[in-house]
C-alpha cells in the first residue's frame, strides 16, 4: 500500500514556518544565564565602588585646629 505522502523527484519538503514568538523564546533560554551572570557582576562592582568611596579619608581641612595652631597676621 503506498503511502499518502509521495516524495516526487524535484519537489522540496515544505519548511515549518517559525514563530516569532518560538524564536525569542530560544534566544531567552539561550542568553538567560549570561543575563543573570551580568547583573550578579554588575551588583559586586556597584557594592564594591560604593564601599571605597565611603572608606576615603575626609580632607584634613574639617578638623578643628588645635589653640597651638592659630595663625597670627602682622
């Protein structure tokens, strides 16, 4: 018994037609990791600026002079 779908010489299979919707949902799975390593990265180096801009020595110039050193003007 042949079977109802004949291949005939010179004749392509007809492609599936993809989604759009298909198609970003694998770009997703694909990049998802990369994403989360991104952001975790991006975190790290945001808390690490932050936390050497507060340990910088304040200028000296806020600290109260002591009464040795006041300046006298002739």
């Amino acid at each position: 018994m042949p079977s109802p779908n004949q291949n005939k010489i010179g004749q392509r299979p007809e492609k599936e037609q993809v989604k759009l919707s298909d198609s970003l949902h694998d770009a997703w799975i694909v990049m998802k990791p990369f994403v989360h390593f991104s952001i975790k990265a991006m975190k790290i180096m945001a808390r690490t600026l932050i936390f050497i801009v507060r340990h910088i020595p304040k200028p000296e110039e806020n600290k109260p002079r002591a009464k040795n050193d006041t300046v006298i003007k002739i």
